[in-house]
C-alpha cells in the first residue's frame, strides 16, 4: 500500500528550505509484508561539507527510534532530494510515525507526523 504524506506547503518550504535546519518535505510510506520503506524528501540550504543535511530518522511518538536514513555527503545541487530507507519494522497498533530531518550544523529539526494506513 502507498501512502503519501505531503509535510509542508509549497510557500512554507519555498521560506523555510534553505533556512538553517532540514526540512521534510514530503514523505511517502509503503508497507511490504511485515516491515515499511519510507521514502523521505529533504530540503536544505546545503552549503558543502561544512554545513549539509546528513540523515534523516523514524520515530515513535515517545521518541523511540525505529530506523535511521544516514546521507554520508552534500546536495547542494540536488534540492530538494529524496532517499528511502527499506525493512523498517513498525510495531503492530502504531498508526502514526515521526520524520524527524537533521543537519551537520543545527542537529535535529522539525518532525512530521506521517499517518500510516
């Protein structure tokens, strides 16, 4: 099953993409027998190796970690770019995961709630 989950408005990201933290925005998540693959887009001002997006994780709402998309270099020509992450298992009964983007520099930013069906 396909489930996409548009995470912010296109003026919302326009503004807030290049800013200082990653920006999720949009996340697409399929289930394929037991476990997930979410395919996630990032948008961020990457500059080069000093200041980039760098991974990107799924989260229970209790913060509990359940997979993490590591990006081992830059985009800086590749704006907005999306990678996936495959053979996340999401507990039975969980409706709802968190996105949660992070950079070199700031560290973690805002989270997207993804409702999974």
């Amino acid at each position: 099953m396909k489930i996409a989950a548009l995470a912010l408005a296109v003026m919302v990201l326009a503004g807030a993409a290049f800013a200082d933290s990653a920006v999720v925005a949009n996340v697409e998540a399929r289930k394929s027998g037991g476990s997930w693959t979410f395919s996630v887009t990032i948008a961020h001002g990457d500059t080069g190796w000093e200041h980039y997006a760098d991974g990107w994780g799924v989260y229970l709402e209790d913060g509990t970690e359940l997979g993490y998309r590591v990006l081992h270099h830059p985009h800086v020509n590749e704006q907005p770019f999306t990678r996936s992450l495959s053979s996340v298992e999401v507990p039975t009964g969980v409706t709802r995961v968190m996105i949660i983007p992070r950079d070199s520099k700031h560290g973690v930013g805002d989270g997207v709630l993804v409702e999974l069906q």
